[in-house]
C-alpha cells in the first residue's frame, strides 16, 4: 500500500487504479488476463466449434456497493475459489443473453432468446456450471504456468441474480474494494459482448507482485 493509500480515509480514496496499483503492476495483470482467458476462450472454441476471442482486459476499482448500483439487470454469476498456490475469491460475471445463447447452442437448442425477455432455468445454470469449469480450470492451468507453481480452485458455483451489495460481501468478503477486469468477447457468428472478472484489490496486487518477483 502506497503512502498516498495511507493518508487518506478510505471514503476518500478514489476508485481508480492508478491509485492501487502501478503501472507494472497494470501491465501485469492486463497480460495474465488476456493469457489466463485465451486459454479459457481455447476452451469454449472446443465445446462450441465456433472461433472464439477473449481480449482487450479494462481494469476499473469498485466498492462492493459501486459493483452492485453498476449492475441493475440480473447477471449469471460463477463463483470460483482460489485454494492452494494463490488463494483468494473470484467471480466471473456474464450477461444473461450469452448465457442463454451459450448453452442453448451446447443444449441444441435452435430457438433464439429474446433480449429482453430472457429465460434461463436450471439446465442453463448446470451447463453454464460446466463451460465456466472448463474455462476457469484452463486459466488456472495457465496461471500456474505463469507463477511455476500448482494452483487449485474450487468447483465453480453458478446462481442467476442481480447482484447486491451484501450479496458481494458473501462472495468477496476479503476486503471492500474490488477490481474489475472487464474482457471483451467474440464469438464469431454468435455474439459480441464481454465477460467480467471481478477479484479484491490485495489478491490482485499479490498476484501481480508474484508474476513481476
């Protein structure tokens, strides 16, 4: 933590991430994404035969309570625990529209959702539970590579919510400020949108610090 950090109230503190982390530490942790969810894109590529790219990581600070008032409309969300090598929470947010396109194309399911109205029931979420499996236990296989070390994570735990502040405080309970690493996402001749991660601000910083030694 920064002397700057430490002369502020932490009401006073920005929510930008130049004040969190340093530059070497963005460049870090913008390359671990885009290595991490290329290896989770080379995944879903193999499940849905169609080309899939992961790119782009924006890095953005949130308060449990700035995350919950950004997103008003219900989100898929994959809950993913670090267990050994790193430890640490992570959730990975996704529209409910690429969900539902997602897995009714694995489901074989040839009716299009409407935007604005649409449903996700129990299969969804299971078979989302199982994409986001494979995806995030890609990425880890990645990261362990790029740490030299064995890391483990625990089952993903998929819900379709809208999110809350105190819901947040249940899934990331380490600290109040959050990073946000937001990926856009293509899936050629499906879908054009993003998929985001969200992690606390010092499991982030431990993570970026490991990767530069």
């Amino acid at each position: 933590m920064s002397n700057q950090q430490r002369a502020l109230p932490k009401e006073e503190q920005p929510l930008e991430p130049d004040f969190y982390f340093s530059r070497a530490q963005q460049d870090v942790l913008g390359e671990m994404g885009n290595i991490c969810m290329g290896t989770a894109a080379t995944a879903l590529n193999a499940l849905l035969d169609f080309k899939v790219i992961i790119t782009t990581p924006k890095l953005a600070i949130h308060t449990w309570k700035s995350l919950a008032s950004e997103h008003r409309d219900p989100l898929v969300v994959v809950a993913v625990q670090y267990t050994s090598g790193v430890e640490g929470s992570n959730i990975l947010l996704l529209k409910d529209y690429d969900v539902a396109l997602i897995t009714d194309r694995l489901m074989g399911v040839d009716t299009p959702q409407d935007h604005k109205n649409v449903v996700l029931n129990d299969d969804h979420l299971s078979c989302i539970r199982e994409v986001m499996n494979q995806m995030v236990g890609a990425s880890a296989t990645s990261l362990a590579s790029m740490l030299n070390m064995a890391v483990n994570i625990s089952t993903p735990i998929s819900s379709y919510e809208t999110i809350r502040e105190q819901r947040l405080k249940t899934l990331i309970p380490e600290e109040p400020l959050l990073l946000k690493i937001s990926f856009k996402m293509e899936i050629m001749g499906l879908l054009s949108s993003e998929i985001m991660q969200v992690l606390p601000v010092g499991f982030a910083r431990a993570l970026a610090d490991k990767m530069l030694g």
